[in-house]
C-alpha cells in the first residue's frame, strides 16, 4: 500500500487535519493563557473556535471531497453545529478536568483532544459530509 493510497481515506485525511487543528488549538490556548493572562476554559474555548475556520475549509476541501454538492452555507451551518457540540463537550470537560479533578490545564486538554475529534469525526462523517450513495441507501430504505 502506497502513502498516496493511504492519504485517499477520509478518516486518515481527517486525523491529518486533526492533528494540523490540535496543534494549532494548544498553541492558541497556551498563548491565550501563559502571554494574555486568560483563564484556561476561556483560553480553550477560544482556541477551539479559532481552528472552526481551518478545519472546515481542509475538511471540505480535501478530506471529504466525495460529499454530495449541498450549497457552501448549508455544509458550514452543519460543521459548526457539529463544532459547537464539540465546543460544549470540550468546556465541560475542561472544566470538570480543571474545577473538580484538580488537573493541570494540559492534561485537560490532552483528555479533549481525544474526545472531541472522535465526536466531531463521528457526526461530520455521517451529517455534515455525508456521500451521495449513503443519501440513496437511506432514502431506499435499504
């Protein structure tokens, strides 16, 4: 199996603009917290949103090509839905890491960074992007 084989597949092309967006997010939260003094769930939160707009245009762009042509706006209300969960999950558990664990803020964060892009994936995959033939199965009531 050759790397150009490997990088045909949504969900490795989906890790990629993962790992891209995670590193990314904890640059942003670091910054946030350490140079402009911004509380640690405030500083994830924002660093959260601040990788919405890459992410979106790489997953629609490269990862998800196969998706069925729906209008721009309607594929991007869909990705920030999705996002805007993903958001609420990761304050929630940057908060329960941070307030009632006692954990250091990184440690939080190393927790979201492998729930939410399960969570994300999950629901872009099979709403957001979802492929045309999926759309046909479903409708046949196969």
């Amino acid at each position: 199996m050759s790397i150009a084989s490997i990088l045909q597949s949504p969900i490795i092309k989906y890790g990629i603009v993962g790992l891209l967006g995670t590193a990314l997010h904890f640059a942003l939260l670091v910054a946030l917290v350490e140079w402009g003094g911004l509380h640690p769930i405030v500083g994830s939160a924002l660093g959260f949103i601040g990788v919405l707009l890459v992410s979106y245009v790489l997953n629609a762009k490269w990862t998800f090509t196969d998706s069925p042509r729906q209008s721009a706006m309607k594929q991007f209300v869909k990705y920030t839905l999705v996002s805007l969960s993903g958001l609420t999950l990761n304050t929630l558990v940057m908060y329960a890491a941070i307030e009632w664990m006692h954990l250091p803020y990184l440690l939080g964060q190393c927790i979201i960074t492998v729930l939410v892009p399960v969570h994300n994936y999950v629901l872009n995959r099979y709403w957001t992007f979802r492929q045309d033939t999926e759309i046909h199965h479903r409708a046949k009531g196969a």
